[in-house]
C-alpha cells in the first residue's frame, strides 16, 4: 500500500487517486529568465522517480509541467539583454528541456505557456470576480483574501499575522494588504494583452490554477513543486481554485526540501549558483540522479565535493557488481542442486526487493530503498566469490532486481539498453523446476519455502496431474 506525505495534512495518508488506475499530476515549472540550477534539477529528478514509481506500480500518469514565460523577472531580464521577453524565455524553455533531457528526466506530458492561455486565464479571473472573490483596480484585478475562509492552512500561516505584517503601497489600490494580483495593467514598453480589465498581463499565480484545470480538470491527484513554492504561490492558489470550482482541488501536496551547497543556501550572491549545464561537464547525469536520492526528496541536501565523490564510488560499486554478473551468466548453469550459498543469496534477493518496495511505499524513501539496493550488490559479490558455477536463476533475478531499479530511479541505463524484457520468467521456471526436484527427494519443507517465496515475489504456482506444475502472476 503506497503512502504519501501530504504537506495540506502534515501526515503520511494512503494514496488514493481520483480515477483507480490513473495519475494526475501537476507540478510547477520554471520562470524561463535564466539558466536551469542544481535546485531544478533535483525537483525534477525527484518528480521524475515519483511519476516513474507510479507507472510501475500500475499507474498511467498524466503530468503537466508549465512555463511561465511572462513575469516581471523576465521583463526586467529581457530590459537587461536588450531582447524581446518571448525570444529570452523561449532561449531558456529550450535550455529547461535540454537540460531535463541530460539528466534523463522523462518528458511531460504537456507543458502549457502562460502566453498561450491568456483567454483561460481571463474566463478564470471572471468568475472569481463574477462569484465576489476578486475585484477590479486602476491597476488590475486583486483577490480578497479575506473572502476565503481558510487561507493559510497549505503554509501554517495565521492570516491576522500575515495581515499586520504587510502594507499597502500608496499605488497599490487594494482593498486589503495581504490580497493578490490576478490581472496586472500595463506598463510603458511592456508586453500586454486586450481584457475586460484592460491590457495587461496576468499575475503569477492565476496562471497554475487556470492551466491545471484546462488538463486535469477542477479536481486532481497530485500538486508538487519546491519547498519555496508553498507560501505564497501553492497557497494562493489553493484559495483561487476552490474558490472558483467550490470543490477541493488537490489531493496530495508534494514539495521537495532545499539544495544547499557546502552548508550555504545556493545563491548568485555567495557565488556558489550551479547550473546543469556547468555541473553536467564535470559529472555523468547518473552521478547526479544518484545524488539526489541519497536523501528522502523532502529533506535538504548538500552538495559538496566529498559528497559527490562518495556517491561516484558507490554508483561504479553498482555498476560493476551488474557487469560481474553478466560476465558470471557466461559460466553459470542452468539448474543444479543449491547449497547454502544459493539459499543465502536467494533470501537476499527476496527480502531486499520487499523492502525496497516497503521503502518506495512509505512516501518514496529512496534513501531506505538504496538500503536494499547495497545489499544485493555485497550478497552478489560474496556469492559470486565463494562458488565456482553460479546457479543461472539466481544471477538472471538478481540482473532482473538492478533492472527494476534501473527503470525506477532512471540508472544504469547502460547496462539494459538490450534488455527490455524482464527475467522473472525464467527465473520463476527454474525455481518450479527446483521445487519438483525437492518434491521427488521428498524434501517437502524446501519445496514448501521455494512455493511461499514465490508467491512473496508475485506468482502462484498450482500442481496439476495433467500439465505439471503452472504459474501465474498475482498482485501483492
């Protein structure tokens, strides 16, 4: 049973999508002004490992990734360089999607702009004016506050703290100084668009709430993005979307915690920025990937080079357990009869991939799964030096285990490019082969735990006079 923490609750609740067999995923993309950063990259691979999780477990995940390609940092940005604001953010969409594809991060799929949902946009502000949640100024439209009843509950912020300690610019014509922009009016020299509000452009966070309900309707699964996002952009616009749906919007809030860099918040300021460009030249994206799940995806995480060395080692540990048991499958045999040592290995085997998806269960604990992961990696390698013909089933399941994780965690891609189709079969024949051969020896309690592990790792097997021994596959 997979279990997710949710910030809106603060608690671990079972995930329970809208729709059984079906995901829908919102998570807030990138303001294109500038270069994709370490902080990026590790919300994306971690939402990445999250849908990839999801879809092996059975799910079809549907997942929206917007670009806020009009904003005033992209406005003052374009100023700066002397461009035209949509050639700066379609240069930096680009980069975003470069840069996603070098960390093989799985594509979206859909990534909508807020420049072409300007008419969603502006039938959304409609109707929360319409309903009397939000109000018309010289300056654009704002939304009270006030009007919804619980603000602040996503960030744990009291509204009469928030209010004592904002202000009202003397231009600012709101009603309240917590309340925030829907519609912006125009500047001089700004890019701007026709509304019954007048030209201009819309605020920040109208534009997540319109373009989540264009593809995901006014309901759904998942919300996620940086922990920096939840106050006040997940907040406002929790309260602009049930406001305007009157229904509850999102099931699950997801925020990944900070990147620090040796101790420090990453900042331009301190001089220790890091784009995926720069950091993709001096480490393999799977270096990096690894990186990132050495902690639970809500908890910070420090880069440092000590840090990145260890994990270098400890993936090419990884990696050359994998090669030696390719290299072992030359050597092996098929069948024969199992001693301690295959045994040994076998419970390995089976233990370390329950608690991996114990792990991957409990709110996504990559740091739990690697658990079971450097454990089959030390049971293989002290296997494969104490025996002198390893036992074919055993090596093929184990191959099969990398591969599961592989696929999950976005690893090792190396190694299975030729290998689409999992080995469980194989190995599952081979142990009901082993198991007859025990039945014949009457050797009935090895049978019987060759049975049970089976069905542990998902398949039943039945023993019928007329075609032997079958199996099929359950759900566990």
């Amino acid at each position: 049973m997979l279990k997710v923490y949710n910030t809106l609750t603060r608690k671990e609740e079972e995930f329970k999508p809208l729709n059984e067999n079906e995901v829908k995923m919102y998570v807030c993309g990138p303001t294109v002004y500038d270069h994709t950063h370490l902080g990026h990259g590790r919300t994306y691979v971690s939402f990445d490992i999250i849908r990839r999780y999801l879809e092996h477990i059975g799910y079809t995940v549907n997942l929206v990734i917007n670009f806020t390609d009009i904003d005033d940092k992209i406005i003052k940005r374009s100023q700066e360089k002397g461009k035209n604001p949509k050639e700066l953010s379609e240069t930096f969409v680009n980069v975003f999607l470069n840069d996603m594809a070098t960390l093989k991060v799985k594509p979206a799929d859909i990534y909508p702009k807020v420049t072409e949902h300007i008419p969603e946009i502006i039938a959304f502000i409609e109707k929360l004016i319409e309903k009397g949640f939000a109000y018309k100024t010289e300056n654009g439209v704002y939304f009270e506050v006030k009007k919804f009843e619980n603000y602040g509950k996503l960030s744990n912020i009291n509204l009469e703290d928030l209010i004592s300690g904002a202000r009202i610019e003397p231009s600012d014509e709101k009603k309240n100084p917590e309340d925030f922009a829907l519609w912006k009016t125009a500047k001089p020299g700004e890019p701007k668009w026709e509304s019954p509000f007048g030209e201009g452009r819309p605020g920040w966070h109208i534009e997540c709430s319109a373009m989540s309900s264009k593809y995901l309707g006014e309901q759904f699964d998942i919300h996620g993005g940086g922990r920096d996002l939840s106050f006040p952009h997940h907040e406002n616009e929790i309260a602009q979307s049930v406001a305007y749906s009157g229904k509850d919007w999102v099931n699950y809030w997801l925020h990944t915690g900070f990147v620090m860099v040796n101790g420090e918040k990453m900042s331009k300021s301190l001089g220790n920025f890091i784009t995926i460009e720069d950091i993709s030249k001096e480490y393999d994206p799977e270096i990096l990937r690894f990186f990132f799940i050495q902690r639970h995806y809500r908890s910070p995480i420090d880069y440092t080079a000590e840090s990145m060395s260890h994990v270098k080692n400890n993936l090419e540990k990884i990696y050359n357990v994998i090669e030696n048991i390719r290299i072992s499958l030359e050597k092996s045999e098929k069948s024969g009869i199992w001693n301690e040592n295959e045994f040994l290995l076998y419970d390995i085997l089976k233990n370390s991939k329950h608690n991996f998806y114990e792990a991957m269960n409990s709110d996504f604990n990559t740091v739990e799964a690697l658990k079971s992961v450097f454990e089959v990696s030390n049971g293989v390698n002290k296997y494969l030096s104490l025996v002198k013909t390893p036992s074919e089933g055993l090596l093929l399941k184990a191959f099969d285990f990398f591969k599961i994780v592989g696929e999950i965690f976005g690893l090792f891609e190396n190694y299975f490019k030729e290998s689409s189709e999992s080995n469980d079969e194989g190995f599952v024949k081979f142990l009901i082969e082993l198991r007859s051969d025990l039945r014949l020896q009457k050797n009935y309690e090895m049978s019987d735990k060759i049975r049970d592990g089976l069905k542990e790792l998902g398949y039943q097997i039945e023993d019928n006079p007329k075609e032997g021994t079958v199996f099929k596959k359950i759900n566990i």
